[in-house]
C-alpha cells in the first residue's frame, strides 16, 4: 500500500499537513477539550424460544481479556508533557527507559512524565529520537518512581495476525491511563513518518485511537506490546477516532531502541526513488527518481519496475520500503528490474538518507 498522508498535531504546535488522496492521517498531539459523553448498548430483544449456543464473540468483544490486560500493565503506561505537545509512552525495562513517539518529544532534551493521575510529574530525558520511524527513547531514575518500574514487554510482530485482539492504553485528550479495544484490521500497511519517508509494516486496527495516545502501547492479548500507537485515519478532517489508527510494529521499535540507546540516533540506508503499483500488480513501478543519487547513478528511471531486492521479491511498492528501511547505508544490494519487457539487474550503493524527504514526498 503506498504511504499516506499525515497531519502532525502536536498541542500548541503548528500542524504539518501532507495532503492525501481521500483523507488524513493525524499523529496524534493533545487537545484541550473533548466530548466525553457515551451512548448506552443496544438491550438485546428476548428470545422467544430456546436459543442455539452463541458462536464464540469476537476478540474485541472480550471484556475479561481486556481487563486482563489492562491490569497487566497499565501501571507501566506514562503521560507525557514536551513543552506545549503531550502524549503517552510506555516503559521498556528496569532501568527507566520508556519508548514514545519522536512527534510526542519533538525537539527537546527534556520532558516531564508522569505514572498515573495521583503521582506528580517527575523529569525524563530524552535519549534520542528517530523520526524516520516516529520513535524516541526517555529515561527516567528509576528511584523517583512511586511503586517502583512495570516494564512492558515486547512481542514479535511478525506473529500478529488480522484479526487478533489489539488494547490501547493511553492518555486521550489528556485522561491517563485510558483503554480502549478491538481488533489488528490489517497488517502491511505504510504511512509516513515525520520526515516526510515511510514507515513500513504499520499495524492497522479499529481499536480507537486519539490525540494524546500518540506513543502508547498496542497490546495483545497475552499483554505484549505489538506496536506503538502513531497516527489516525481522521476522514474528512476532524479530530476524533474513525476506527482506523496505525501502529509502528514492535520488531521496528525494539531495532530502533537498541541504537537509540547506543548512539541516540539511527543512521537509514536511501535508494532514492519514489515508486508506485506496477501495471498488472507484481513488482513496484519507479515513478521517479532522486537525480544524483543511489538509484539514478545505478541507471534506474521512471518507468522501471522493480522486482527483486537483494534475496527479497518485490510484490509492491510497501516491499521497497521494507527493504531499504532494514538496509544500512554503504550496504550493496542487488537490484533486478524490468524495463521494456526485459528483466535487468544492476548493483546499487545505499547512501545514507537526507534529514527531509526531497519536496515532502516519502522516498526511500
């Protein structure tokens, strides 16, 4: 699927918008006011003869697992505060490492995170940030935590199925330590990140999601983090859930972590082009291509499609993505192609990929 566009909305901050075909996707920041108000269940009709066994509820209609999960770890769920913007994050370990959204840090060094809504904020600081996956790294002392660290552990999303029970827990419009429910609607899918490149293999699910879990766990029934809720699919511009968000899949955020603990940033590997859906499906069509760099001194232009990476067949353009974003820069990678009915390979050197996407669009 081809990356969407995002509306970063960060509290006071301004937003950046990228305009997208049918709707936007808003990261989601913290607004001032909300309406709170709930519609009561349908009271189901009585039967009027005996009944058949139910088939088993769905995943999302499982309250008890809810509640499971919830009491599992919502004491390891965090509000954060980064100046004007807020968010949510979620503690990783014992020594006070906690993951969130780069959006929810933006650029500052330190934040203010607080544990539930009785304890009082305590300092954090930022360890470093990855915007090309929209993560960041906080530490805090482990000492000034009441009650002590609830680490959250983190699941192998490459196991997650459609399908699946997904738990949000985050701080909507401000209210800590909310959950919400229901299911993995898709998997696959690519969105964008702040910088304008794409985030590959983004969970998709209904459970709702608004401003302010941005940075929160996406949990699954086992209470494992699966993904870190990012943005929402907004429809025709509004502000509240629509029962579409995406989460930053959890292989990505413990990759991520591990060198922002390290090095406080990560180094991406750039191709340079921009594809799309190659005519007859299979492979990615090159839509266009960064003049001078990786790709285009390899000999790739507009039109190409690819169809193999490396070791990797390419089946759509979300395989570019994958490819390139799991790559380092300096990295080789063989390339096959297609050109005028002829299949080409040819040897390209990833470079190291530019702070901003060229002209806003997401590259990899």
């Amino acid at each position: 699927m081809t990356a969407r566009g995002a509306a970063l909305l960060g509290g006071a901050a301004g937003a950046l918008v990228t305009a997208a075909a049918a709707a936007v996707l808003a990261i989601a920041g913290v607004f001032d006011s909300a309406d709170r108000s709930a519609a009561p269940a349908p009271t189901p009709a009585p039967a009027l003869a005996p009944a058949p066994a139910p088939a088993p509820a769905p995943a999302a209609a499982s309250v008890p697992a809810v509640g499971r999960v919830y009491r599992a770890v919502s004491a390891g769920v965090v509000s954060i505060r980064a100046g004007a913007g807020a968010g949510t994050g979620f503690v990783i370990d014992r020594r006070g490492r906690i993951v969130t959204n780069a959006h929810v840090v933006g650029s500052v060094r330190r934040v203010r995170v607080q544990f539930g809504e009785e304890a009082p904020p305590i300092a954090g600081r930022v360890v470093g940030r990855d915007r090309s996956s929209d993560l960041a790294l906080v530490r805090v002392r482990p000492g000034t935590v009441r009650g002590g660290l609830r680490p959250l552990e983190l699941a192998n999303s490459a196991r997650v199925r459609v399908g699946d029970l997904a738990v949000a827990i985050g701080s909507p419009f401000g209210l800590p330590r909310t959950v919400t429910a229901g299911i993995v609607s898709a998997l696959g899918r690519q969105i964008d990140a702040p910088d304008g490149f794409s985030i590959p293999g983004a969970i998709q699910t209904d459970a709702a999601i608004n401003p302010g879990n941005s940075g929160g766990p996406l949990l699954d029934r086992d209470a494992r983090v699966i993904g870190v809720n990012s943005q929402i699919e907004t429809g025709d511009g509004g502000r509240g859930n629509v029962g579409v968000g995406f989460a930053v899949p959890s292989n990505i955020v413990r990759s991520v972590t591990a060198q922002l603990e390290v090095h406080g940033r990560v180094r991406r590997a750039y191709l340079g082009v921009s594809t799309g859906v190659a005519p007859g499906g299979g492979g990615a069509r090159v839509r266009s291509v960064v003049p001078g760099g990786p790709a285009a001194g390899a000999g790739l232009r507009a039109g190409d499609v690819i169809v193999r990476i490396g070791r990797e067949p390419v089946r759509t353009t979300a395989d570019v993505g994958e490819a390139v974003f799991g790559a380092r820069p300096g990295q080789t990678v063989g390339l096959q192609y297609r050109r005028e009915g002829r299949t080409r390979a040819a040897d390209v050197r990833l470079a190291r990929r530019p702070a901003q996407a060229a002209g806003g669009r997401s590259v990899p």
